[in-house]
C-alpha cells in the first residue's frame, strides 16, 4: 500500500498513484527507472514553487537624497519622486 494511499491529505494527483503503484510493481530496471521519471516530472507539476530563501536587499544612500526606496521594489521602482535636499 502507498504512502498517498494511507494519507489522504497529500496533494497528488491519480496520475502520480499510478505511477508510483507501477514502479513498484516492474521488474525491468529500464521501465522501472523510466516511471519514476515520470512520476517525478508529475510531482514537479503538481506541487507548488516554494521560495526557500527570501534575500535581504539593503540600500545605502546619502542622507540628502529623498524618496529613493518608497516601496517594495527598493532601488528598481519608479524615481519619479526622488529629489535630493540641499
């Protein structure tokens, strides 16, 4: 019996059932390798994309410039309102 058989909170597809049931049931080395290629090409597919690291973007400036780092895309946003105080 399968893991996803057991636990019925897991997000897989049929598909990946089946492969995974297939695989280990084969024999032949070359089609058992092929069918957990395709069963984790199926769980690529599947699962969402998970961010496991988030980098920190620091920004160093002049105390006179002002405006430069107004929202979340730092130094890549729009300079419409950048000015520099004198």
């Amino acid at each position: 019996m399968l893991l996803s058989q057991t636990i019925s909170i897991l997000p897989w597809s049929n598909q990946i059932n089946r492969d995974l049931e297939a695989a280990a049931s084969e024999i032949d080395p070359q089609k058992r390798a092929e069918l957990f290629w395709d069963f984790q090409r199926h769980v690529v597919a599947d699962l969402p994309a998970i961010d496991l690291i988030v980098p920190q973007q620091l920004t160093i400036y002049d105390k006179r410039v002002i405006n430069h780092t107004i929202g979340a895309d730092g130094i890549n946003a729009n300079w419409a309102d950048l000015w520099l105080d004198r």
